[in-house]
C-alpha cells in the first residue's frame, strides 16, 4: 500500500493507493478476450478531513487504457472508452456486486486508514540544518552561502534566509525538493550575497514537526581575523601535545626507573650479578 500526503500544507485531504487483490473483480472483458493482453485493476482511496469523507475510486484497465472506474460518490461504474461502456451497463444492472463494492469504502479504506495513519499522515521526523560558504569567505567578494536542510518528514517545509534580520528574496536560489528512500526529504537554499564585516546571516526552518522554528547562524569575518582564529587553535594544539610529551617525560623519569637503578643494598647486589 503506498500513501500520498497532500503536496500543499493547507489541504486536509489525503489518498491512499492500492492494488485491491482481494476484491472480487467482475468479468475483465465484456467480449472475448485476445491472447494476449495485459488487465489491471486499481484502486484509490481519498480521504477529508481524515475519515470525515472517504471516497473509492476503483480503476479498470485494459492494455494500459482505463476504460472504467467504480466511483463510491456516485455508487456506480463509469465509463471511459466505448468497451467501458458495454462493461458499466452490465455491472450497473448487478445490485449485489454494486452493494460489495460500495461496501469498501468501510471495509477496505476506512479500516486501512486507521492502520496506516499513525506511520504516514501523522509520521514526523525533525530536520537537520547546517549553514555553509560554498565560495571564498573573504568579504567583498560575491559568497554563495548554503543552507542544507535534511532528513526531515513530511515534505512540508519553509525555508528563508535574513540578513542582519532583514528577509532575503534576492539572489536566492534552491534545489529541487529531493527524497532520500526511507521517508525523509531534503532541500538546500542557496543566497548570493557580499558579505560584509560583521554581518549576520541566519537561515530560518519552520516544518511540522518542530514546536518553534530552527535558525542558524553564520558570520562574515575577514580574512585575518579568520588567520588569526587559525593561528590561535593552531598554537592551542601544538601547546597541548607539548603538555602531554612533557608530563609523559616527567612521569617516565619520576616513575620509570629500572630496579637496580634505585638505591639501597637490593640495588647494589643486583648490580653485581650483573
């Protein structure tokens, strides 16, 4: 069974699709069939409001061509080409397969509505933003800042870019809304931008399953004060790894002496077995 969530957040209607192979399905062909052809049938459930108003749509296809449908809002067969025609007027006259397939809306999509509702319409899964220059970060120079959004679920998703709190519309681009395989989609912003010393640039996430929006952060720094930082962890690090080799030499000298190396008279008869 495969559901489909409305692509438009204000939409509260919903479709589950499945091939219905345990219906009882009337007589494929209303003429003698050819031998060989390919017949499917297809049925699609949409849902209101949740179960509020539900409604089948069960397709009959014949070589790839739709020729008829059962639609549970009409409580009949419709048809769509000429041999769909001969097969709707003959299912139409057949009051029991009428009632079996009016009585799927309950049986088959209110009941898989319910199974499936906790893991698909109400499913959530919070996304992951990072923010990251694509280009130079020197300023005064065009930078192209990325705003990476992943694995989040469902596709609904808002994202905008403020510039020392200002809204971004110019220079700003984005992939197309991609889905990972396993239920979670991802999305990137992109801003074109000169970034100057001392701005503030945040990228600002709402979705539906985050209580408050997620806004990161990123800063335009100069090219020395971006050296400097360099330098500065670069300096903490060697300073550690200096620490650590002189406390293993003092602990090796303090500690690390062989037996006969300590005085007393255990030390001197050693030594002169050796």
């Amino acid at each position: 069974m495969r559901v489909t969530i409305p692509r438009n957040p204000g939409t509260v209607a919903g479709m589950v699709m499945a091939v219905f192979l345990v219906l009882r399905i009337p007589e494929a062909h209303c003429r003698e069939a050819p031998k060989n052809f390919v017949y499917q049938f297809k049925g699609m459930c949409y849902f209101t409001n949740g179960t509020e108003h539900v409604r089948l749509v069960a397709r009959q296809i014949y070589n790839k061509e739709e020729i008829l449908h059962f639609d549970s809002d009409l409580g009949e067969f419709v048809a769509v080409t000429e041999l769909g025609r001969v097969c709707a007027e003959i299912w139409n006259t057949q009051k029991d397969l009428l009632a079996e397939f009016r009585a799927y809306v309950e049986t088959l999509c209110r009941r898989n509505y319910k199974e499936t509702v906790g893991s698909t319409v109400q499913r959530r899964v919070e996304p992951t933003v990072t923010v990251s220059p694509a280009s130079t970060e020197a300023p005064n120079l065009h930078n192209l800042l990325v705003c990476s959004v992943t694995n989040f679920y469902p596709r609904q998703v808002k994202v905008k870019w403020f510039r020392n709190q200002q809204e971004q519309t110019a220079g700003v681009g984005f992939t197309p809304l991609t889905q990972n395989g396993d239920w979670t989609y991802q999305i990137h912003m992109m801003l074109e931008t000169i970034p100057q010393l001392g701005d503030i640039y945040v990228c600002h996430v709402d979705h539906p399953s985050l209580q408050s929006p997620i806004t990161v952060e990123w800063r335009a720094q100069s090219e020395s004060a971006q050296s400097k930082m360099r330098s500065g962890i670069g300096g903490f690090v060697l300073g550690l790894i200096f620490l650590g080799v002189g406390l293993f030499v003092h602990f090796w000298d303090k500690r690390g002496k062989a037996p006969w190396e300590k005085k007393g008279k255990t030390g001197a008869g050693l030594k002169s077995l050796c």
